[in-house]
C-alpha cells in the first residue's frame, strides 16, 4: 500500500494513524516495536533538528529494514520541514509523505511554495500535508507554563482560508491549529472540537491531521477521530518517557555498557507509544 492507500484506509474505517517522532535508533526502534507487537500501521516523523540528528540517508535505510522485519504499513515522514530544498532532498532520498510547514511565511509564499512541494511530491505518488495558522508551543515540558498561554484563539484556523489554500495548493493533508500547541504544560489541552467540525465541513475530501498530539485528554483525541482526523503526531510525551527513564536507569546503576542501558529506555517509550495506538483505534489495522 502506497501512502495515499494507508490514510484512505484509516479515513474510511474511522481511525487515526499515529505518527511519532524519532531522532535516534532507539526511539524508532521503541516506535516500530509497539507498532509490530499491535499489527498497527505507523508514521515515523523526524523534523528538521531531528533529521539533521540522525541524516534522511539513515532514515530511509532503518524503515527500510523495519518494514521488511516487522511487515507493517511505515510511512516516513518529514515533519515541519521549513524550505522546498528540504522537502526536495526527502523525497529524492526516498521519504514517504513530506509536511512542509510555510505557516510563518507570507501567505502568497506560502502558497507558493507548498504548490511547489506538492508537484514534485505528486509525481513521486508522495501526499503533502500544510499548514496555515502556525502551531504554536514546542515539544518540550513546558513544566511551569499553563497551555492557555499558547491558545490564542486569534490564532485559531479559519475554515474559510483553510480551503482557499487548499484549493490554491492542492495539498492532501491539512494540519489546523485549534488549540493543539505542541509541548506538555501543567494544565490539559482544551481543543476547539466545534472549530474542527467546521474545518471538516469545509474540506470533505483531505485528510486532516493534529499536531501537538501530548497532553490533550484521551476524550478530545476520540472525538477528533470521530471528526475525521486520520493523523495525530506525537512527541513530547516520547521525549519525557526517554528522558526519565533514562535519568532512572543511570542513576541507579553504574551500566556502562550503552546497549544494556537501552532496553529500558525502548521499553519505557514503546509502552506510551502503545498507549496511544490503542486510543487511536489503529490496532489490528495493519
Ligand atoms: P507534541 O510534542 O505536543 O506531541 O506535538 C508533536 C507534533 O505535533 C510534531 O509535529
């Protein structure tokens, strides 16, 4: 199954695909492995910092042998790539899906080049996904910060625009903004469900995907689903469960052999990874 098959798939049947960030072999490795152990279809995403971290070359080579091993639907994916060059080289390497991220740009550049992105892309049988309204937040612990500091809903996505840039663009996958910021904060996500209804009304045939996927309640993301979200990335929640995990593992043993310490580490990020496979109604999907 191509890419387009894969969401066609999740869209008609009322699911979503996961789509998990990873920027070492380790997190992949935790990502792929849930996803095998689920019979589950997965998005693997790096963005531009983490692509720069591990290399597309490399990218493409891991999912290669992942798929043959696992026999899952994979879809390597670039997340927020910030320029044409980027998109260009991913596909040219052999990425599977490409999110071109013009959103701080002026609109017409914007337009400009995500109709760029999506002709190449095209030829290659490969869907684009863009963005208008940028997400705001980061995909960090935001320990100390209420979530309402990033949802602005000035900000939020129009569906009117929405579907003038998608008409101007042609892209497959719209990305919204309402009230998804990336990041984990102290307090939950609230997101706009009656907001995403409406961007749904207004652009029956794409697929819509949610970013900032960390920290919203397991009720919204059914919801969303139910609305015709096919795409949920998540990261920050991966990152915490690596990063605690890993602080516990080599504060309380002297290790020092790396591929005895990881296992844990995997462990600890394949069960989130799991977790939200099962919320996203993709098990037994593959
Ligand atoms: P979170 O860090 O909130 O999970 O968001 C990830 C994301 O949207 C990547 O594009």
């Amino acid at each position: 199954m191509n890419t387009f098959e894969i969401l066609e798939k999740a869209k008609k049947e009322g699911y979503a695909i996961g789509a998990f960030n990873a920027a070492n072999i380790e997190t992949l490795k935790a990502i792929v492995q849930a996803a095998g152990k689920l019979r589950s279809p997965v998005i693997i995403e790096a963005s531009d910092g983490e692509v720069k971290y591990i290399g597309k070359k490399q990218l493409v080579s891991l999912i290669k042998i992942y798929k043959e091993e696992y026999n899952i639907p994979i879809v390597l994916n670039l997340d927020h790539a910030p320029t044409f060059e980027s998109c260009k080289e991913a596909i040219i390497e052999g990425f599977d899906y490409i999110h071109f991220d013009g959103s701080q740009l002026p609109n017409e550049e914007n337009v400009e080049i995500t109709k760029r992105v999506v002709e190449l892309a095209h030829q290659n049988q490969i869907p684009v996904e863009g963005e208008i309204d940028h997400i705001q937040g980061s995909s960090a612990y935001h320990k100390d910060e209420d979530v309402k500091k990033e949802q602005k809903e000035e900000l939020y996505t129009n569906p009117q625009k929405a579907l003038e840039f998608v008409n101007e663009t042609s892209v497959d996958t719209f990305a919204s903004f309402i009230g998804n910021a990336h990041g984990l904060y102290s307090t939950e996500k609230k997101i706009d469900l009656n907001l995403l209804s409406k961007i749904r009304e207004a652009l029956p045939n794409k697929f819509l995907s949610l970013h900032g996927g960390s920290g919203i309640p397991d009720h919204d993301i059914k919801e969303a689903i139910k609305l015709g979200i096919v795409k949920i990335n998540v990261n920050s929640e991966l990152r915490v469960a690596f990063h605690d995990k890993l602080k516990e593992v080599i504060n309380t043993s002297d290790e020092i052999a790396v591929y005895k310490i990881m296992p844990e580490v995997i462990d600890a990020v394949s069960a989130v990874v799991e977790r939200k496979i099962k919320l996203f109604g993709s098990e037994g999907k593959a």
